[in-house]
C-alpha cells in the first residue's frame, strides 16, 4: 500500500509526496503554514509562489540557503590562507634567524628537568 495524505479540511487524498507538501506544505513547525483549499487562492502557479516562499524562508531561519552557504565558504577559505600565510611568515622568520647565526644548537632552548 502506497502512503497517502488526506486534508481533513477538503478531504482530497494525495499519493505523491510532492503533491502533498504543495497542498500541505513543508514544514510542520510553521503554524503559518495552511492547506492550499484554506488559502483563497485558485491558481496553481500562486500556490507553488507561496509555497517556494515559504521553504526560501525556513531554509533563512535555519542558515541552510544557498547565501549561507557561500558565506560559510568564503570564510572558511580566508582561514585557510590566513593559516597558510602565518605558517610561511613563521617559516622565514626562522630561517631568516638561523641564517643571522641564531638558534643553531637545536638543545639550547629547551628546557632542561633540573632547572
């Protein structure tokens, strides 16, 4: 038996998923959310509008759009090249101190257990 969902305001069954989500919509936590045979509106078209509006919306609510995604991108790339550019910084300065005679006995900065 296939899963079906009925609206019990105009008792029309659904069989398909995507049909009942249009009918019902998406998200259960929204009490804003009404069947489509509640909203005063005939045209199919309107009804998807609305319910695309509805799922861009949550989606905001959640951080889960496509805009937050590339933020959480763009920000985890900028990390990357800031890590990258502290290492190489790190990375002369050492051989820059080696090169001035610093820091050429490997033992001489470690810290000895009797001290």
């Amino acid at each position: 038996m296939r899963k079906q969902w009925r609206c019990f305001f105009c008792d029309e069954v659904f069989t398909r998923r995507q049909d009942a989500a249009e009918h019902f919509g998406c998200d259960d936590g929204c009490e804003a959310d009404a069947p489509v045979c509640k909203i005063a509106a005939h045209e199919g078209h309107l009804v998807r509008y609305i319910r695309k509006l509805e799922d861009e919306l949550r989606r905001r609510m959640h951080e889960d759009h496509d805009l937050h995604r590339a933020i959480y991108t763009l920000e985890a790339e900028k990390q990357r090249e800031v890590r990258a550019a502290e290492e190489r910084g790190y990375t002369k300065g050492v051989q820059d101190m080696k090169a001035q005679g610093f820091c050429t006995d490997p033992q001489a900065h470690k810290i000895s257990a009797a001290a």
